[in-house]
C-alpha cells in the first residue's frame, strides 16, 4: 500500500485537524503543502481532488477524501487499534457523536469567524470588522458556558478519555489563544484546565512543528 | 425498553431530519411538540434536555441525544439491519462520511440562511434582508455545481443506494422548493432528478404528515 499523503496547509485549521489525528495514531505521511498565497487551492490538479477548492486532501491508495471531520473519523475508525482511541466506546458512541456535532454545528462557526478577524486578517493587514467580532464573541461565549457546565462532570467534552469531539477543537483554539478571545476561555475554570489538557496532548506539539519546516 | 420520543417542531428542519430516519428505519415514536413560538425551548424543562435552547432531542430510556445529524448517525448505526439501510458499507463508508461532512459543511449553512429569508421570514411578515439572499444563492449555486457533477456519475450522493448522506438534505430542500431558490436545483438536471427522487420516498412523504396533526 502507498504512503498516506496530506494535501494542504500548515496554516489551515482543517489541515491541522487531520494532522492532529494521524500525530494522535502515529501513522506516518507525506505532507504536500498546498500554497493558499497563489490560490493553488483553487485550481488544477488541486481542484480534481477537491471539487470546492479547500484543503485538506487525504490520499491512501485509491482512497482520496476532502472534509477534514470525514478524514479525522475514517482514520480513527480504520485504525482504532493503533495509537489513542479516539472514538468514545460502548454505550457512550451516541454521546460522542453528539459532541463532534457540538463542535461542528455550534463552536465552529463562531471559532472560525474569530479566528479570520482576530488572527488572520490582521496578519495580512486587512480592517478587522468589530460588528462581527461582537457577535461572534457572544456567540462562542455561550457555546463555552454549556461546554464549562459540561467539564464539571467530565474530564472531556464526550466520554472519560480524550476523544476526535475533543481533538476537533484543537486547530480553532491554538489560534484563538493568540488572540483577545483567549479571555472566553480563560474566564471558565474548567474550559480553561480542559484547553490546558488537550492543547499540551504531545501529538497536538508534534502536529504544531509542521510550520517549522 | 420505554418507546422512543422526539421533542421537536414540525417546522424545524433539525427536527424533520431524525424524523425522516426514524420513517425510514420504520420505528415508532411519540412525538412531543415543542412550541417555539412561546420560545419553550430557550426554557426549562427543555433546557435541560438541550443545552443550547434547540430542537430536537431524542429519548430512549437513559439515552438522551441532541443534534440531529448525531440523532440520525445513532438510529441509522444501531438499527442497521431495520427499514432502509441508511449507511455507506464496505469501501464506500469514508465516501459516505465525506458526503455526509458537504451536507454539514457546505450545504447548510446557504440552504439554511436561504429557507429563514426566502420561506420563514415572510411567513411572520419580517422583511427580506436581499444582501442576504444574493450572497447565499451564490454559496449554493457553487455547492450545487459541485453536486451536479457528482450526480452525473452516481445516482445518490454517496454511494448507490440512499444514504443519510442524501436524507440529511430533505428539509432544507423542501422549504426551498417552495421558493425562488427552486430554479437552483431545477436548472442543474442531475440535482433535480435527484431532488424529486428523494423527495418522493415515502418515508419523507410520511415525515411530513407530522404536520398535519
């Protein structure tokens, strides 16, 4: 069988997903940056292995898989045996699809709008727009205030252990935490030992050197 | 066992996809209205069986879920040999979930601000915010242009057969055919094919009779 290959970009919270997992299950692969400067993304071959012109791209054999949460739970399916167990067990699977909804449906939008205003625009030197800085911020503060109630009855957002519905969260939080918004999170006990815990995971550290090359 | 229960709103999309699934899978259910015209879901007691103040939740004994796309994965994984067989099998299950991640991802969040200004607002005499719908027709245009070219060489989403991949797009795409966002999917002849297939299954056919209770 082929190498595993990820098509993407260091700086991309998706890419940064899937590398988490493959870190977590320590699964070698091939990193194929992908140039977002030039829009590389958005053009052939690129768009042939991803019709919306996103990253990342996973590639194994013949397997070729965009969305960064259908990689994440392929891998952690096909190889449940190697490296952290990433899916919650037993009676608590539906609560761990829950969560990776939660995280999906509920924290993701939020958490992105905050990070392309609050990191990465000023990067780049474009305005930030503070109507949509206040209304993301009352939006992820409500998100955090359900996940603070949460934490005071499980270590982890979905089960007992360290799960993708806690993993999912790691590229959007690494960047919030350079931020202004690193007060959301701050400001809940327990978010805040939660984002302490998961942000230290040495697959998370591993994952995070990708930038140094 | 105690029976299966859904608290959720006949008008809520979240709500009639767990009660697509259930139809399909052909299990009975008691469904417990939730008025969100009083706002009873931003209250107790159904605060504290949704955090976020939403719809729908399924109970079954001890099992209480929220979100309805984790509600479905749950129906559709532990019933798997009842009604229709709603996931991806064999090789083609990371397809299902990559398929299941574009409804998710890409498809929700235009098709779902396009059914709020194109079918909900006028029903409650709010006026029509055009910015809005110009932007999000755009979003699902391009969204269903990448749909049009899948369905060119599959007749579902994901694989051959229905899948929660397609079912997970049936309230959305209700609300929207009755509105001006109809001639999206009317003008790609693959997605209409499609649309009128799957909109005609008789499980959805009988989903929406919740309505007329």
């Amino acid at each position: 069988m082929a190498a595993m290959k990820v098509r993407g970009n260091a700086f991309s919270t998706a890419t940064m997903r899937v590398l988490a997992c493959l870190r977590e299950k320590g699964l070698e692969f091939q990193f194929v940056p992908v140039d977002m400067s030039t829009g590389e993304q958005k053009k052939e071959p690129h768009l042939s292995f991803h019709p919306f012109g996103q990253v990342p791209v996973f590639e194994h054999g013949d397997l070729k898989l965009f969305e960064s949460r259908a990689i994440t739970k392929y891998i952690a399916h096909e190889y449940a045996d190697k490296g952290t167990q990433l899916e919650c067990q037993g009676a608590a699977m539906p609560i761990g699809l829950q969560w990776m909804e939660v995280e999906a449906q509920q924290f993701e939008s939020p958490a992105s709008k905050l990070v392309w205003e609050l990191a990465v625009k000023p990067m780049y030197g474009i305005p930030v727009d503070e109507a949509a800085v206040e209304e993301n911020t009352a939006k992820l503060a409500k998100v955090l205030d359900v996940y603070e109630s949460r934490l005071v009855e499980s270590k982890y957002l979905a089960c007992d252990s360290f799960t993708l519905a806690d993993m999912h969260h790691l590229p959007n939080i690494d960047f919030l935490m350079g931020t202004k918004a690193k007060a959301l999170f701050d400001s809940r006990p327990h978010v805040s030992a939660w984002v302490a815990h998961i942000t230290a995971r040495p697959a998370w550290v591993k994952a995070l050197t990708i930038r140094n090359n």
